[in-house]
C-alpha cells in the first residue's frame, strides 16, 4: 500500500499459487490512483516477468513497483482549482498544461472553471486557454 496523497493509494497485491517455485506469483493492483491502465499493465507486466524470469524475489518486486509509483508521483504539482494532485471524481491525475505558464489542471476542474466563469481563459494567468 502506497499513500500518494490524503485519501488517495496505490495497492499491489501478490498471491501466492500452491506450487510456488514453480508458479509465479499472480500480481494485482487493487487501488489505481492517477494511473492509465496502459501505465499500470506495463508495471505490473514488468513485475510478473520480473517474478518468473529472473528468479526475482517478492520484496525485490515490491521495491521496484515502489519506485516505479514513487518516480511517477515525485515533483507533480497540484491542480490550482481544486488544491489536488490527484482528482476526487476520476482519481487522474492534472494532465492538461497551459502553454503559457506551464501550470497543470485535471481535465474536469478546467471544464467546470470554463464553464461557471464564462470563459475560456487559464485560471492561473488569465491568457486564452492553448493546451499542450
């Protein structure tokens, strides 16, 4: 279990088949927060392979999927709107970047900021919304 933000974790699981050495174990991520599902099969196709290739062990697995989830989350910046860096209604992630101050919203804060406002302009500088 990985908490990335108040409320909001990743959780790995590995269940271990009765013929052990001879199985892999089965890896499964339970809570997936700000992660594509394309990200998290990579991760966990990694960690599977990781198991059944190189003799890896389980604490060695768990380590990598840390960091990869660590490395992932590490520096991301809140959304202004909502003070997040995770969203509450889709747990994504702030994707959408303004190209004039490069500051990062979750694509369903900047709709309802477009919509209640009235306008299509970046929260945080007020240009004419252009996203990257």
């Amino acid at each position: 279990l990985m908490e990335v933000e108040d409320g909001a974790s990743l959780e790995l699981a590995l269940k271990l088949p009765p013929a052990m050495p001879l199985r892999a174990p089965d890896v499964q991520c339970r809570r997936k927060v700000g992660l594509t599902d394309t990200h998290l099969r990579k991760w966990l196709l990694s960690i599977s392979s990781f198991l059944r290739n190189n003799n890896g062990g389980m604490l060695e697995a768990i380590s990598m999927w840390r960091r990869n989830a660590e490395s992932e989350f590490a520096g991301m910046e809140p959304c202004i709107i909502c003070y997040s860096v995770v969203a509450a209604t889709n747990s994504a992630l702030p994707r959408l970047v303004c190209r004039t101050c490069n500051v990062r919203f979750h694509p369903g804060c900047l709709y309802k900021w477009f919509k209640s406002s009235g306008k299509s302009s970046c929260p945080h500088c007020q240009t004419p919304w252009s996203a990257s």
